[in-house]
C-alpha cells in the first residue's frame, strides 16, 4: 500500500500543479488520481480495473482494486480514514465527518469492500487521519440526535461524547470511528490513529473550525501496491 496524509490548499486555488505532484508521490498520473464529490453522506463509489474516465461522482467513500489509480478523500477538521486489504489487494479512503460518522460511513466502507472485493474485515489495516478531536470537537444537541438516529447506543454515546456547557457537547470524532471500524470487524491493533486535533494545529492542518472559509483542505490518499 502506498499511502499520504498531505496539507493542501488545493479546493482554494484549483492548482494542477500541486494535484498531480500529489498523485506523482503516489507514482500515478494526474488523470489516475480519483476523487469523489463529497457530500457527507454513506455512498460508495468504485473505480473498477479497465474502467475508461472518471466523472468524480457524488460520494464520500471510494473503493479500488485497481493499481493504476490513487484515491483518496478532502478533509478540513473531518476524520479522513484509509483501508488497505493486503490479501485481496484493494484499499478504500473514507470522507467522516460528523453527519456521516453518525450514519457509519467506516462500517459502510468496510461492507462494500467485503461486497465488492471479498475482502474479509479482519484482514484489513486502517489510518485514521488527524481531525477535529475532542478537545475542540463542541457540538449541539443536533449532533447526538443525529448518532442516536443512526443507532449509537447509550454506551456509545458516553464514550463519544463529553458533556460541555449547556446543551453542548465534545464529540470524539477519531474514537468514534476507531470504534466503527472495530465493530466492522476491524483487529483493533491494526488501526492506527493519529493522534492529532486539525484545530489544535491549524497552523500546520487545515482546519474550518480554525479558518472557516478560508481553510484550505487535507488529502488523504491510497494505492494498492504495485509488486
């Protein structure tokens, strides 16, 4: 697997200069680099081997067993998540937000690779990227009707959210999806975390908390080995 967490102000400048030096640190071609149009949600999109163009469509995972392409995923405070299948050869990044951390979008990615590729979920390895973490992570009462609507359980909700002021709360974003991953089927051992709070460093991440508008964003982007 060839992989990158990278800081980038590509959504702000549109330069092609800088996406396909991207894609050449992952040895692919501009063109071979694909990305979704995210929109927070659980949609899965899959770049097949032999597949002709790329329409970019609307999704927030993106799934490949082909080693010619690199895909990947645009973050600024969201949970950007890698998955690598070492035994089927196929790898995924996941856009996670809150909205789709909320419907699963970790479970969801996992759930098309098995569908899709065979992959068995224990075989998987995963990196989680750095995101809004719990110490800048305030979120309103919308934010745990959403989990609870999605099906968190109560002890769910205790572990991802520390009560705040009122009616707020801080949503551990990165233990949230850590945990998806392991109820997906994940061995806890090979999901690695960051560690690293986007707003917290926002001065070296990119962070709409920090910036608003005039964050740039994180790529999170994968490949399957090329032997």
């Amino acid at each position: 697997m060839r992989h990158l967490f990278t800081s980038t102000d590509l959504v702000l400048r549109d330069d092609q200069a800088e996406w396909a030096a991207v894609a050449s640190s992952l040895g692919v071609p501009r063109d071979r680099l694909l990305l979704v149009k995210q929109v927070h949600g659980v949609a899965v999109a899959v770049a097949r081997k032999g597949m002709t163009g790329w329409p970019t469509p609307q999704a927030d995972i993106v799934i490949t067993e082909d080693p010619t392409v690199a895909v990947g995923v645009r973050t600024a405070d969201c949970a950007p998540i890698l998955l690598f299948d070492p035994v089927r050869h196929v790898v995924g990044a996941v856009h996670a937000g809150w909205r789709g951390t909320a419907a699963a979008a970790a479970g969801a990615a996992v759930a098309a690779m098995v569908k899709e590729f065979g992959t068995r979920p224990s075989d998987l390895v995963a990196a989680i990227g750095p995101c809004l973490n719990a110490c800048c992570g305030e979120v309103g009462p919308d934010v745990l009707d959403a989990f609870r609507a999605g099906g968190a359980d109560t002890s769910s909700i205790a572990a991802w959210f520390t009560p705040g002021a009122g009616d707020r709360s801080f949503l551990d974003l990165e233990g949230a999806n850590r945990d998806q991953l392991v109820r997906a089927g994940l061995d806890p051992s090979a999901i690695h975390v960051s560690g690293l709070c986007t707003k917290t460093h926002h001065q070296r991440l990119h962070s709409y908390r920090a910036a608003r508008d005039r964050a740039g964003r994180l790529l999170a982007a994968v490949r399957v080995a090329v032997p």
